[in-house]
C-alpha cells in the first residue's frame, strides 16, 4: 500500500468499526430495555422472569462480539487465516472449560456468561489490526467506552419513559422508534460527508 492507500484503509476501517457498534448497540438497547416485556407478551410472564437475565447477559455478549466481525474480515482479507483459525480454535477450547464450570454453578445464566470467554482472543486480533492497519488497541477500547455508556445512558432514559406508558405493545414500539432515529440520526452524522450533510 502506498501512504494515501494506507490512509484510506485506516479511515474505512475506523468508519466499519463505530458502524458495527452503532448497529449493535442498537440491537443491545432494544433487547435491555424491552426484551423481557417481549418475552411476557410472546411465551409468559413466568418465562419471562425466568429468561429476561439470560437475554440481557447475551445481548451484552453480542455487543462485544459483533466488534470483532470487521477485524475478523480484515485479517481473512489479508491472507492471514492461520490467525483467525488460532483464535477461533483458542476461544472455543477456553469456551468448553468456561462453560462447563459456570454451567454447574450458574444454570442457564452461566451458559450464556461463558460466551464471554469466546472473546479471549479478542486482543490478538486488534494486535494484528494495530500493527498491520494502524487502528490502535486503545482506540478500540475507547469507542466500546463511548458507544457503550451511550448505550446506557439511552436504556436509562427509556426506563424512565416506559414507567408512563401503561401498554406493553407501544412501550416497545415507541422504544423501537426512539432507538431507530437515534440509530439513523448517529449513521448520518458518520457519513456526513458521503450524504452532504452539515452538523
């Protein structure tokens, strides 16, 4: 790669990383904030108090894991599958013992905990991105910093606005159109200038 290729390659990369988040987050809110209510409304408020946490430590999962599908496709896309085959074989290795101790002592919720251990070798991978692409590991941790607080700082905010709406189904609809806008309002503000867009 030449320096300007290099740059561009940076530049795309960081844009797919705050987009993969944005999109999960989205997802993450939508699952904390209404995902038991869902749950109640689609099986039993049994299930859904038996469930909900389980959902919840997913979700949370899936947040940290939808992170790794950019840099994941980075290294493949290099030529480096070794790499990917090593992480990949590493987590699910500490994802068996993980699973098989938390599973004993923590039920289902312990099942779904040790998911966190297929992101083992999470660190390896933005190693490589560091080295080879120029995204620093710190940077990483900052934008999973932002974007989950912003998560938070959402799902709070909805939970105070889900206490005056006594219907379960507009509860979830309007948090879906909350949690849509604000999605599509943070992706304009991301290609601003790919859409002409002045903030």
């Amino acid at each position: 790669f030449s320096l300007d290729e290099k740059d561009l390659l940076l530049g795309l990369y960081k844009r797919s990383v705050i987009v993969m988040f944005l999109i999960s987050m989205a997802i993450n809110v939508m699952l904390m904030s209404v995902g038991g209510l869902f749950l109640e409304m689609w099986i039993s408020a049994d299930f859904s108090s038996k469930s909900t946490l389980t959902l919840q430590i997913i979700a949370l999962y899936f947040f940290f894991q939808s992170s790794i599908v950019v840099p994941y496709w980075a290294i493949q896309g290099s030529g480096n599958a070794k790499i990917t085959a090593f992480c990949s074989t590493l987590g699910t290795i500490i994802y068996m013992a993980g699973i098989y101790f938390l599973t004993q002592h923590y039920a289902y919720n312990g099942a779904a905990a040790s998911l966190f251990f297929l992101l083992t070798p999470l660190p390896i991978f933005y190693m490589w991105i560091q080295n080879n692409i120029g995204h620093k590991f710190i940077e990483y941790l900052a934008v999973a910093a932002f974007v989950g607080s912003l998560g938070v700082l959402i799902i709070i905010l909805l939970d105070k606005l889900n206490i005056l709406i006594s219907n379960g189904y507009l509860v979830i609809v309007i948090d879906g159109i909350i949690v849509s806008s604000l999605t599509v309002v943070f992706l304009a503000y991301i290609f601003r200038d790919k859409l002409n867009l002045r903030f």
